[in-house]
C-alpha cells in the first residue's frame, strides 16, 4: 500500500486512499509484534516500542476534523512519546460528515 504523504500544516495526508482492510493489515505490520491498545477501546494503538502509532479513532473515521474526509492515522513519535510526524490516510468509498469523501 502507498501512503505516501504531501506536506500541508504539521501534519501530512496521504495522496491515495486505503480501503478499511488494508489500513487495519498496514496498521497491523508498521506497529509489528507486542502493538497495544493505547486507549481503551478508542482505536489509538502505538507499537510496542510506543515509536509507531496507527489511529482509526471514531471522529478520524467520521471525517470530523482535517482533512474532513474519513481517515486514519499513521504516526511516528520521538523517545518521549512527541509526535515527529502523522500521516492521515483518507478511506477510499466513505463520506464524511460533510459529504466529502
């Protein structure tokens, strides 16, 4: 899967959309073996070294804020848990609150 970003504010957003099953598979992969719930249910997950993050929290899939279209998340954090960077990753098929999409 090709996420690759284009830069716009602090963060960046994904040139390409991903379908929900290869956003779960990639999401699975980046955070590798030991990835953990980091939110209790919320769907922020961070990998065992807590360097790697993959978001698919409620208002990301609902298209609630920036970029208002359905997405999710793949983030990068330094040593003490700052994020370095974070990728939103736009669903191909879904619309957002905004009909955008």
């Amino acid at each position: 899967v090709d996420i690759a970003p284009h830069k716009r504010r602090s963060s960046l957003v994904s040139e390409h959309t991903i379908t929900m099953e290869d956003a779960m598979a990639t999401g699975r992969a980046v955070l590798g073996e030991g990835m953990r719930d980091a939110a209790k249910g919320r769907g922020i997950f961070r990998s065992a070294d807590n360097r790697r993050g993959f978001r698919i929290d409620p208002d990301s899939l609902a298209g609630g804020h920036w970029p208002d279209v359905p997405h999710v998340h793949f983030e990068i954090f330094d040593e003490a848990g700052k994020p370095l960077a974070n990728n939103h990753v736009p669903l191909a098929g879904l619309r957002g609150r905004r009909g955008e999409g």
